[in-house]
C-alpha cells in the first residue's frame, strides 16, 4: 500500500520561505500523480499542485503561481513544496496525496480522485 509522509511545515513570517516534503513509498504502478493539498480551519481542502511522475508536469492553482515550485527526487522518492513569498493567507494544514495510474496533470485529477492521504503538515505564517 502506498505510503505518504508529510514534513517541513512550521512558523514562518510573512514574505518568508518553507519547503515541505512527501516521502513516498509503496507504490505498484509505473506511474503515478502526487499532488499538494491544504486546508485552512473552516474552509474547504483545496489543491495547491500536483507532478506527475512521468515527465514531471506540473500544474499550479493560481494563488500559488509564481510562489511555490513543485519537484521530485526520484531516487529519494520525495516530492518537495518550496513556498517563497509567504502570505498569511497560505496558513493551513498541507497535505500530499497520490493516485496511481494517471500522468496527466492538466487538467489535474480533482480532489476525490486521489487514493492515499498524507497525515498533514501544519504551515503557519505570521504577519
């Protein structure tokens, strides 16, 4: 079964920087999607990006464009998200999530499609 495990999220300043990892493990296809998700308290968990294992697309909500970069180390198999220019707006819990079998990443799968879940990672950006 495929394994995911989040870490890196802490207390940033706003404008500052973080980078979170998803340590994977487990997986029985070729290839597969790892996206980033997050939720901020009372709102709805939301897709932040995703990469896809095949050729490394990648997509970007637009509120992270330009801000955060998505990539991978294969040989690592870790998927890192580096947030630049942090807002406090981008406080929440981040989680990574796989779905195994998909390489297209735009559009990207939405949410309900994915089939494993990190634990979450808390991200907070103080102002």
């Amino acid at each position: 079964e495929v394994q995911l495990v989040e870490s890196g999220g802490g207390l940033v300043q706003a404008g500052g920087s973080l980078r979170l990892s998803c340590a994977a493990s487990g997986f029985t296809a070729d290839t597969y999607i790892i996206g980033w998700f997050r939720q901020a308290p009372g709102k709805e968990r939301e897709r932040v990006s995703c990469i896809s294992s095949s050729d490394g697309s990648t997509y970007y909500t637009d509120s992270v464009k330009g801000r955060f970069t998505i990539s991978s180390d294969n040989a690592k198999n870790t998927v890192y998200l580096q947030m630049n220019s942090l807002k406090t707006e981008d406080t929440a819990v981040y989680y990574c999530a796989a779905k195994e079998g998909v390489v297209v990443v735009n559009p990207p799968p939405p949410r309900y499609e994915y089939d494993y879940w990190g634990q979450g990672t808390h991200v907070t950006v103080s102002s």
